[in-house]
C-alpha cells in the first residue's frame, strides 16, 4: 500500500479530485487558513494545491499505520460521496475491501 503514498500516488489521487477537494482536505485535518494559504501559493494551480494538502497530510500520519491512514483518506473521500475513486483506488493499489470500515 505504500504505492498510495508515494507521490505518484497522491498525483494520482489529485487528478482525480475536482472541485470537491477542500472537503477532503478538511477531513483529513487541513484547516481553512491552511487550505486558503495554499491556495495564495499555488494560484490556478488546483492539482499543484491537492497535491500539497496530500503530502502535508500523509507527513503528518508518522505514528499511525498504514491500514489507520488509508482508512482516513477513504472516510475522507466518503463525505463527497467518491466512491468512483475508492473503488478506483482499492483496484489500482490492491486495497483491501474491509480497510473501508
């Protein structure tokens, strides 16, 4: 599972994201000012500032699993009901089904 989050793994998470993104990035701990800097940074740019709210999110899971991690980002991707890209995500890197509870 560690594919998921290597860079090319939040790329690919992040060009799957639209306009939804700032609702995962809340769920996953982003906060509005932190979500509104990188926005200032990154203008135009909304794959570049999903991208940045991933890494920052996966470098802050240090003291937790992989299996409590991957468990956030789908609860995460459930809020905007994304489960085109769960489902996406559980396939491409072999994930498996009773992680999502």
């Amino acid at each position: 599972h560690l594919q998921l989050f290597s860079e090319i793994g939040l790329m690919y998470v992040a060009s799957k994201l639209g306009f939804e993104w700032t609702q995962v990035a809340l769920a996953l701990g982003t906060t509005q000012p932190e979500i509104e800097q990188i926005q200032l940074d990154n203008p135009y740019q909304t794959t570049r500032q999903i991208i940045v709210v991933l890494i920052r999110w996966r470098d802050r899971q240090m003291n937790r699993s992989q299996e409590e991690s991957i468990r956030q980002l789908v609860r995460a991707l459930e809020i905007p009901e994304r489960q085109d890209l769960i489902d996406d995500l559980r396939k491409k890197y072999n994930l498996p089904v009773d992680m999502y509870v």
